[in-house]
C-alpha cells in the first residue's frame, strides 16, 4: 500500500504539547478540507520531544490514541532537522549535528523507537528520512570514519527494534545540494556498503531537480548502486529560466531563515539566493526553495512541477512501486513573498489541503490517505 502524507516541519513546535496543537489547529482542519477518513501525517519530533517520547511507553501510547481520535495516521518522521526549525535564522544550524556525531545516531534511533510504536495496524514498515550525512564542508577521512560507524550502528539499532516490536524501520539519507552527498550519483558512490535492508535513500524531488537530475537516470543509478528508495519528498523548486530578466521577482524570495542553494543548468553553484544574484551566475536556474505544489509561482519565474510529475511517474512505472512512502514537504510557507503567505491558520491548511489534493492525483486510487 501507498503512503501519502504531509509534513509537519510547517509548523513551529518544540515539545509534545506543541505537537498536539499543530494537530487541532491544522491536522484535523486539513483532513476535513480534503473529506478524508485518515490523513497521513510526516511528523517532525524535535529532539527533546523525541528523547521524551523514546523514554516513556505511556507518552508513546498516548500520542497514539491523540492521532487515532482525530483520524490520523504517521507511517514516517522527518528527521532531518533536530530542533529549531523555526528559529529566526536557520540556514547552515538544519545540519548540526551531523552524522559524524552521536547526537545524531541517538537522535534517529529516538524517532525509529516512537514511530514502531506510532505505526497503524496495517503499515507494512515506517520510514525516517534524515541528512545526507554531512554539510560538504569541512570533511576528510576522519569525519567519514566516524560517519560510517555511526551508520552501522544505526543499522544495528534498527535490526535490534524490528526484532523487539516486530515494526521495521528503514532510515533514508536526503541528497541535498551543498552536502556532502549532493546528489544520487554521490550516493550511489559514498553509500555504498550500508545495510540496505534498513538504510536506503530519501529522494526529495525539489533537491533532485535543484541538482539537475533527471528522474529515470537517477532512479536507474539507484537502483544500480542496490539503494532503496526508502521515502520520497513531494516537493518543487523555484526555477527562473532568465534570471537576469527575473532578477526582481527574485529578490522576493530572499529571506533571513532558510538556506536556498542555487545551480545553474552550466554546473555554476552558490550556496545561497542572494549570493547567486550578487555574483549575476548564468542561468538558466533552479533554486532550493520548496513552492506550493498547487500554485505556480508569478511570472517570469516557474517551479519544478514538470519534473515531479515525471518523476512520480518513473517511481510507479515497474511492476511494483519503487517507494511507497510519500511525504508532500513545502515548509516554506510562512517565508514566501508576503502577498503569497497564508494570512491565518485557516488559510495554511487550506494551502496545505490544496498541495495534498495535487499529489493525490498523481498516485494510484488505492493510495492511504
């Protein structure tokens, strides 16, 4: 069975009372706009959240019957970010602490712990998609010593928690542009030798068209390299096809808290969008900003949804499905162009609804919803 869900990193929360809020205020108000029995949530724990709920089976269970009476479901966690992601200024803090530390490795075995507990009845595993390891810089021997230690351990941790609750869990690494696996050709090359039975690749759609993937070549090198596809992030990018033409429209997008990598189609990359307008880089661009998936951008600028789209369609092509969790990620929404924000809570489930309604089309009938 297909998972569709929509990720909660949306939302500013810290604590498990947060969490409960976030559901109320925007959960239930999105599944009732969508006329749904269930609705699948990508939840994100802040550590401290998670630590907290790994520690104690009541919480566990409690959190539980609080998603069961509202009509909701959690097949896989956001572990990308371990805490304030809401913080005024964000940018390179999403990548700390990395893989090469044990505040990591705790970090993901707290979530897998909470979500063996959180799966319903019928989910046949839980996923948890996390950092591609590491911001690219710094990084030596050294660091990717540690880092794969620390990846057999977590595969270790996640064999021990599937014996213990019979609920496997599989942990995918994120390519993202500016770490050290960038890209799916990265991954096939400084991922090889994990556990595939419980590591694999969490395949955001926006990084993999930010990247200048295409999406039969990159899901062909995949599964060459023998790594699953352990969740995929329905989500688009910005693109500007001149950007000396769409310079203005742009600067709109600027803003203090993410970071928004930039790469030409000619291989020229900037970490950031304004140090991209600043050097005047050649386009055509893709930007690492996650738009709504229902609403294009303003004119001249586009999105990546014709990349998307095909690359849902390559995912489903085989005589199975090559991933069945899907998770729709635009946690972008509270720093968009003002006039494209969402004016109240109301408006952002509606948003949010809307997105979910996008990516419903694009998936089998039979999709858990």
């Amino acid at each position: 069975m297909l998972h569709l869900s929509y990720c909660t990193n949306v939302h500013p929360a810290e604590d498990l009372a947060g969490i409960l809020a976030q559901f109320d205020t925007y959960a239930v108000a999105v599944r009732r706009e969508l006329a749904a029995d269930v609705l699948g949530l990508g939840l994100w724990l802040p550590a401290p959240a998670a630590a907290e709920l790994a520690a104690d089976a009541g919480l566990r269970r409690r959190l539980r019957r609080e998603l069961d009476v509202r009509g909701l479901e959690v097949v896989t966690l956001n572990g990308f970010p371990h805490r304030a992601f809401h913080a005024p200024v964000v940018k390179h803090a999403v990548y700390h602490p990395d893989w090469t530390s044990r505040q990591r490795l705790t970090y993901t075995l707290d979530l897998a712990r909470v979500l063996a507990d959180l799966l319903p009845d019928g989910a046949a595993r839980g996923s948890v998609s996390t950092l591609p390891l590491a911001w690219r810089l710094p990084w030596d021997h050294a660091r990717a010593d540690a880092a794969r230690r620390h990846l057999d351990e977590l595969a270790r941790g996640l064999d021990d928690l599937a014996a213990a609750t019979g609920r496997p869990v599989r942990v995918g690494f994120e390519p993202e542009p500016g770490c050290v696996v960038e890209n799916t050709a990265q991954a096939a090359a400084l991922l090889s030798g994990i556990d595939t039975r419980w590591l694999g690749v969490c395949l955001d759609l926006a990084h993999l068209a930010v990247a200048w993937e295409e999406p039969a070549a990159a899901l062909d090198r995949l599964r060459a390299a023998g790594l699953p596809v352990v969740k995929v992030q329905l989500s688009a990018a910005l693109e500007a096809a001149d950007p000396a033409a769409a310079a203005e429209a742009l600067r709109a997008y600027v803003e203090p808290r993410f970071l928004h990598q930039t790469r030409s189609s000619l291989g020229v990359a900037a970490d950031d969008l304004d140090q991209a307008l600043g050097e005047r880089l050649p386009g055509p661009w893709r930007v690492h900003y996650h738009v709504p998936l229902h609403a294009a951008p303003a004119a001249p600028l586009t999105s990546t949804m014709p990349l998307l789209r095909a690359a849902v369609r390559e995912l489903l092509a085989g005589p199975e499905p090559a991933c069945d969790h899907f998770d729709v990620e635009t946690y972008t929404w509270d720093v968009l162009p003002p006039e494209q924000r969402p004016r109240d809570a109301a408006a952002l489930a509606r948003g949010i609804a809307a997105e979910l309604a996008v990516a419903r089309s694009l998936l089998p009938a039979e999709v858990s919803r």
